[in-house]
C-alpha cells in the first residue's frame, strides 16, 4: 500500500498506538502540539519537533535563507505556544545538499538566532550532514509550563466559544503569491512576509494558559478547517463556525479583491497562520475576550461554538448553512 | 565558499560560537555527546538529536526497514550512553519519498519500537512528511543522569590509561562487505550485523559513569582515530595509542585476511562502533578495568595512555612510531 493511499492522518491513525505505549508516569505522547514530561515539581517538560523538507514545505529559490532559519524555529515556537508553554532550548539537525554555500548558512543560523535570542531559547545542539537531495531542517524545541496551566486539545466542550488570536489566511495568501512569482505591491509584501516570517503567539499562548476558562488551545498551522477537526477529534466534540466572522487582514481583503481568490476559504484552509485557537467557557468567555484585547491591544475574535460531537463541523455564513470550497492539505495526498 | 572546502568540522567550528550564547545556569550545549540541562534535584537532561539521511548514511537497499528502524534508535541511545545516562524519551521525525510504502513503514516501527521497548524508552512524539529526494531520519533523544556522574569529553589528563568498551573494525568491515555485495560466509554475516544493528553501551555507560576514576568518556561514531581526536581537543591533551593493542574480532581478522584488508586501519577508523572510549585515571585504572571485566564478562580493552597537548596524536606498533594510512571519514569531503 502506497503512502498515498492512506495520506498523512491515515499515517499517524496507523503508528500512532505504537507511540502510547510505555508511558512513564505524567507523560503524554502525541496527539498534541506537543509531548509532556514530568519536570521539576508541578513544572512540565514539553517537547515539539518539526521536520521542513525543501520541496514539500518551502522553495529554496522563494524564501530567503534568513526568513528560512526564523521560521523553522517559529513553527515550533508556536507549538510551545499552544500549550501555554515558556520555550528553554532548541536543536537544530540540518541536511545540507552540495550547492548550498556557507554564505547561505551564515544567514540560515542568523536568522534562526535572531529569533532564538528575542525569544532568550538558547539553541543548544543539533546535527549536520550531507544531504543528496532536499535540504532538511529538522527543530526539536523543549519548553516547560506549570502544570495546571497546560492547554490540550482534548477540554472543549459544547457550549464554549471558540476563538482566533490573529487574522487568518495571511500566510496562505503569501504562499500563493510567491508561487506565482512575486509580489506587486505592499499589501502583497505583508502577505509574504507573513508566510515567510510567521510570528509564534508564545506571549498569547502564556496569557490564555493563565485563564482558567480556557478549555483546549492548538496553534493554526494547516487552517482552523483542519486544525479544529482535531480539537474535535480529541474532544469528542463538532463546531459551528461563522464564515463571515473570521478575521481578516485589510492586505489579504483587498489582495484577493484584485487577483480573484475567495477570501473566506483561505482564511479557513490556507495553512501556517500559527495564531492559536481556542474554546472557551460560555460564562466566561466576554470576560476573557476583553481581558485579552486589554492586554495586547487587539481583539481576541470569536469565530465559532463548539457543538455535540454529531454535529461535525458545520459552516454557516450570513445565518445560514454553507460550504467550503477547499479542505485543508495533506502533504502526502496533495503531492 | 563551498561546504565541501571547509568539511564537516569546519562547518562545526563556524556555527559552534552560536549554540554558545544565553545558555542557562548548569547547561551545556554542542561539543559533547548529548546538551545538558538542569532537571529535577541533582538530576540533569540530556538531549541527543542524529539526523540520518539516504546515500550518506544508509543504503535503502542494503539495509532492510527492521534493521534501519533499529539502527536509527541506537545510534541516539549510544550518546546517551556515552554520558553514563539512561535514556528516558525519543521522538522521531520521518521525511518519506514517494517509494517508500506502508509495509515498509511497518518495519521500520517495528524494529524502532523493539529496541525502544527493550530500553524503554517511550516514543513521544514526532513529525512525518513528504520527502522530494532521500528518506530522511531523525531521532531525538532524551535522557537523565546524575550531575556527579556525568562523563563529558574535556576531562582527560595526561597520565589517563585509555580503554574501549568493545571491538573496533566489525562495523566498517561490515559496511565494505555491504557495498561490495553480500556476505559470504558467517563471519561476513556477523560483520553486516554490527554495522547493521549496533549495540549502545548502556549499561557499559551507566557502570563506568559509576567510577570517579573515569574522567572522560565518548561513544565511537566515526571510528577512534577521529573520536579520541575530539577528547584531545576537548581535553587539551594528546593520546598514544598501540595499534597492536585495539580489539579484533575472530570474525573481523578471518575476513580481513581473506579480503586483504588492513585490519587496523579498519579498526582505528572504519567507524560507527558504538562501544565506548574512555580515560580512566592511571593509578585506578586497572581496578577499574578489573570491575569492568567481573561486571560484563569480557575485557575493557586498554589502547593507550593520554600525553600532553603537544604530542598530539602518535600511533605506535612493536613499540615504534606507526602511521595510519586512512583516516576517520568527514561526510563533507568525502561526498
């Protein structure tokens, strides 16, 4: 059976029990943003790690190598993020192919330790050897949080409101721009800047782990179309989401008003916003909202509820029920 | 400037100053087998991370999925090893080609999960994605060990017996027999399995760990005459090594005679060993060596003695000055 045939979930569906077993005590294996493991006192160990393939997840030719090194640190910082998590080291194993140079290595490590530094995550080991083929750029990130703070995707419950904390879509705008060539103006730049250089929402992530109202949280790394199927998923849960509520950049608008594309299915599926998503208790949830806009100064956006696990995800747009064009990717099916 | 013209420890040398910066108190990253970190109590982290990657490190066609999966865990557990510490999680991230199907996969779990099973070490976490080019594996492990037992690369002095934990050569002659095609007899047999399923040292680790007398301790990966070259370094000293004296295997020194190879230039650099090698202060080293040998039922096989920083590293044979025609491989230059 081809890989193909089965895809990425069906892949992870498949080994996944052979990665639940042997649990020591306190410790959670995968099915989260990321791993825990008992720490020092009511402290948690968390550990993430991300694979970047050159032709699966990034175009050598499309993205700087500065841009590159920062964000394969930031989609595992967002992972951190996700679990209400403080990062505290990272390691870096690089597949290098023989035309890259040591000028373009150079700016790889200064844009990856630009971050490291800002986000004080001390890059502490790692590997490099020679690759054949692709660039590979494998990061394990390790954070730590407090026990009693840590988000899983497993605690949503009907009832609780579900939120965003940025606009979605940015950065699957940004990908298809750098794929058609180049960008023409400075709302085109924004979008590839988001793609290229996303932010990971740890100083979010942290606020949200500190309220108590806060049920499950993920990061959004494939679209909420994808990514909340899986807070469903472990929570036994459906969704409704309103189409016309979720956030979306003035840049991406008028971006997609001129070249054509539907606004509202890349903010659903287009992948790599790495803002984070979460349920929210209804009784709580206005108050969390405003305490949030408080502290960063910007809206916590309500996008959806959470429904009975029958329900599945359902869309609605102005009232009424409606459909997604686009379902959100698969690396091993779309390729 | 071209990665091939400054090599792999190059390439090392360059970018080490930045794994250097804004460590936290008690940490220790690159130039070691494993980072450390604090944990709980006396108690420390270790952290490992290999990245293997087809046509440099393995041959999908010379090694079966079983072999691979296993391999790919030891090699980790081997630098956990090397620090006298026990591992305790690994997480593993996958790039798969388009050729690699599920049965495949299966085996490779399968012979991952044996060995991590065997060790237990739960498998946490990792990632899984499309590779364009070569199957790429990378493994990161964590491990623990106690602060006062921790064995790293700097504290060799000169006037330190030198020992290693096992036979040297199996792997490399295993690895010439696999290139050149397929084993002829049991010795051969034997060979292919060395390289193909090597065994790390934990326990050999843990043991040595326990003698104060031990002052510095690594796992051979690339073969003696490469690896004692980064103690030296680290510990600022040189070593004399007897060529005589490295441990052979029967199967090894058969094979060798009827392939015509030079056996101890296999033994010194052939590579990827895994036992380990250790400098044992010099008035404790034979009682330790007897305890070795009472604790595991065979030698720790002693090869030379630690000199000062001057001598660098000299080989000698009946007692005179000898050379050795290859040296350990750099996975830059030699591509």
């Amino acid at each position: 059976m081809k890989l193909g045939e089965i895809g990425e979930f069906g892949l992870i569906r498949r080994f996944s029990p052979r990665f639940l077993r042997g649990l020591p005590p306190g410790a959670m294996g995968i099915g989260d943003d990321c791993a825990i493991l008992p720490w020092i006192g009511s402290r948690r160990l968390l550990v993430t790690t991300d694979m970047l393939v050159e032709g699966t997840h990034f175009l050598r030719a499309k993205i700087s190598a500065r841009d590159l090194g920062y964000k394969s640190l930031a989609v595992n910082l967002s992972d951190i993020a996700a679990m209400g998590g403080r990062p505290t080291a990272a390691f870096l194993s690089l597949g290098i192919p023989g035309d890259v140079d040591v000028a373009w290595l150079d700016s790889f490590f200064a844009g990856l330790q630009g971050l490291a530094r800002r986000e004080r995550v001390p890059l502490l080991g790692g590997d490099t050897t020679r690759s054949s083929g692709p660039l590979v750029i494998n990061l394990a990130v390790l954070g730590e949080a407090k026990v009693g703070r840590i988000k899983l995707r497993s605690g949503a419950r009907p009832g609780d409101a579900i939120y965003v904390t940025g606009p979605l879509g940015d950065s699957g705008g940004g990908l298809r721009i750098i794929l058609a060539g180049r960008p023409r103006n400075r709302d085109e730049a924004a979008l590839v800047r988001s793609h290229s250089r996303p932010r990971a929402h740890l100083a979010e992530g942290a606020w949200l782990a500190g309220r108590a109202a806060v049920m499950a949280m993920m990061d959004v790394s494939d679209g909420i179309d994808s990514d909340l199927r899986r807070i469903m998923e472990r929570s036994g849960c459906g969704a409704a989401v309103d189409l016309d509520a979720l956030p979306v950049s003035g840049p991406l608008r008028r971006t997609a008003l001129r070249r054509g594309w539907k606004v509202r299915e890349l903010a659903a599926a287009g992948g790599e916003d790495y803002c984070l998503l979460a349920a929210v208790r209804k009784d709580r949830a206005a108050a969390v909202a405003r305490g949030f806009a408080r502290a960063f100064s910007r809206p916590l956006v309500r996008i959806g509820t959470v429904t009975r696990a029958g329900d599945g995800l359902r869309y609605f747009s102005g009232g009424e029920r409606a459909e997604l064009a686009r379902r959100g990717f698969d690396h091993f099916k779309r390729g």
